[in-house]
C-alpha cells in the first residue's frame, strides 16, 4: 500500500507553504490525480487506505497563530505513551489543546571500546492555545495530573510574534467553521448558509484568508502503523525556509521527504526509510546541513477534532 504513488499523493498536502509541491488552491481529489497524471480513483482508493490503516489519522485544516488573537504554546515533555493515553482519548474535554506530537528520540552514543551504540528516548510535544501565559497556566491546571508535574515539562516554546492585527469576529468564524470540515470535501454552500453571508462573498474570503497565509492544511500520521517502511521526524531549531532548497538539492533526501512544517521555533521534516539504515542515511545528510538536529522515529500526529478558536477569554 505505501507505495511510490501513496507517497506522491501524501506529498501534495504541503499546501500552502512552499516547495515543489505547491498548489495555488487547496489539494483535492482531481487536482492531485492531474498532478500526478493518474486516475482520480486510483488517488480515492489510496486515500482510503491510508485512513483505513490508521496511518493517517486525519488531515485537518488549522489557522496561523500569528493571525490570531491567542498564542499558540507547545509543551515539550520527556514522556510519550502517557500523554497518548490522558490527552488523546480524552480530547474532548480539553477543547484549547490542538494537537499532540509523541516519538522517539534516537542518538548515537560513541562507546570507548569505538562501537557506536543508540539510545532511545520518548518524548511528546501538547500544543495548546491561550490568550497569555497566566491563561497558559490556568489552562494547564485542567491537564491529567501526570503532565502537570515539573519533571515531565523540559521546556514551554511560545508561538511566533504576531504578524498582523489579528483577523475579525466573521474570518474568525469562517476559519472555525471550516475547522469543522473535511478538506477534502470542503463545502462552502453549506457554510455560507450557517454564517448567513452570500456564497460569492465566502468564496472571496476564504480566498483571501489562504492568499495571506491565515489557514493551511496539516496531515497528521501515526507512524506505527506505516507497513513495510519507517517514518522519521528531524527535528530542527529555526524555520523550514532556512533549510528546504539544500534538502530539494540532495536527491536521496528529497525523494524521501514526505511533509515538513513549523512549530513554534522547530522545524519537522517528515521521512520514510526502508530501513534503520537508510534512517543512518537520511541523519548524515542532515548533518551536512546542520549538524545541530535530533532524529525520531516511531512517531504519531493526533488533532483535536473538538479544538474551537476564539477571540474571547471566556470562550477558550
């Protein structure tokens, strides 16, 4: 199933950020099966298999925090299967957590007797809205006990600067309600009847909301269930900007780059390896680029589907 083509078709969803797979409009169904000159079916059918097996959990759109009037903060933890089984199974109850990033970091340790040796390490990222970090902290207070204790939180990493005055009270409820929808089946009839504006109107600010960067769409994964192949994060200070045109340069890295994306002051590009020693291979050329980065595998990407921006602190 996680074939060239499964592969191909997961690259299209780099959108609206840039890179060689860059859509002018949001990917759906028709605009990938041109791109990649197949059957629309055939990227139907591979769609469904990839949800079908759990490998992706959901692609979601979501909306650029430095747009918003709340910052986004994400909590690095040095734990990974707890918050899966207090947060994830329980996201409806904690509506201001957005996502949830677990893995497993993975080093090299030179040993004296010159053998190099790996250890592995969990470690897990909840990001989370709020107005300011007082709102962070009564926020936080609502978190499972096991995340709220000192020594699980290695560092809270607060959003990026805002990049304008935040969007108004209707883009705001555009940007919700298309939270609400599948991408892929996006339909702008339904919610121009819900926010009572004309069609022709939405149209325009949707448009003008994905022209300025206010939304973008996120494919979330769990990698354990990737058959036959290994998904690797490396992880990166600064913005993917610095780094993508050297790794589009290396043809080993590129063909194995399925997504990147931003969060907070990291970098996430998203690999698919054969094996742990094509996993070596994609860290050396890394290293070439910036010798500062970690390396995970065994990771997973999980959306709140009940997450619900606001511009009110009583509303979050």
């Amino acid at each position: 199933m996680f074939d060239r083509i499964s592969r191909d078709i997961i690259k299209k969803f780099q959108w609206p950020m840039g890179g060689l797979d860059r859509f002018s409009n949001r990917p759906c169904v028709y605009r990938i099966a041109k791109e990649l000159t197949i059957h629309p079916q055939v990227v139907r059918n591979r769609l469904s298999e990839l949800f079908d097996s759990g490998f992706i959990n959901a692609i979601k759109f979501y909306a650029n925090d430095g747009f918003m009037p709340w910052v986004r903060y994400n909590i690095l933890m040095n734990q990974s299967r707890e918050i899966m089984d207090a947060i994830v199974n329980d996201f409806e109850s904690l509506p201001f957590v957005e996502r949830v990033i677990i893995g497993t970091l993975r080093s090299k340790v030179y040993e004296d007797s010159g053998k190099i040796g790996i250890t592995e390490k969990d470690f897990g990222i909840v990001s989370a809205i709020a107005f300011n970090d007082d709102d962070l902290k009564r926020k936080m207070k609502l978190l499972p006990q096991c995340l709220k204790l000192d020594e699980n939180i290695i560092e809270i990493m607060k959003g990026n600067a805002r990049k304008s005055d935040p969007i108004s009270g209707l883009e705001l409820s555009i940007v919700n309600g298309l939270l609400q929808q599948d991408p892929l089946k996006a339909n702008l009839t339904k919610l121009s009847e819900d926010l009572s504006i004309p069609l022709r109107t939405l149209r325009r600010k949707v448009d003008n909301l994905i022209h300025n960067g206010v939304i973008y769409e996120e494919v979330s994964f769990n990698a354990d269930r990737a058959p036959g192949t290994i998904i690797v994060y490396i992880i990166m200070l600064s913005s993917y900007n610095k780094y993508l045109p050297r790794i589009l340069q290396d043809k080993f890295l590129e063909n194995r780059m399925l997504l990147y994306k931003n969060l907070s002051r990291f970098s996430f590009f998203i690999m698919h390896a054969a094996n742990f020693a094509e996993v070596d291979e994609i860290e050396e050329g890394f290293r070439e680029i910036n010798p500062h980065h970690w390396v995970a595998h065994r990771g997973g990407s999980y959306n709140n589907p009940y997450i619900k921006y606001s511009n009110s602190q009583g509303d979050t």
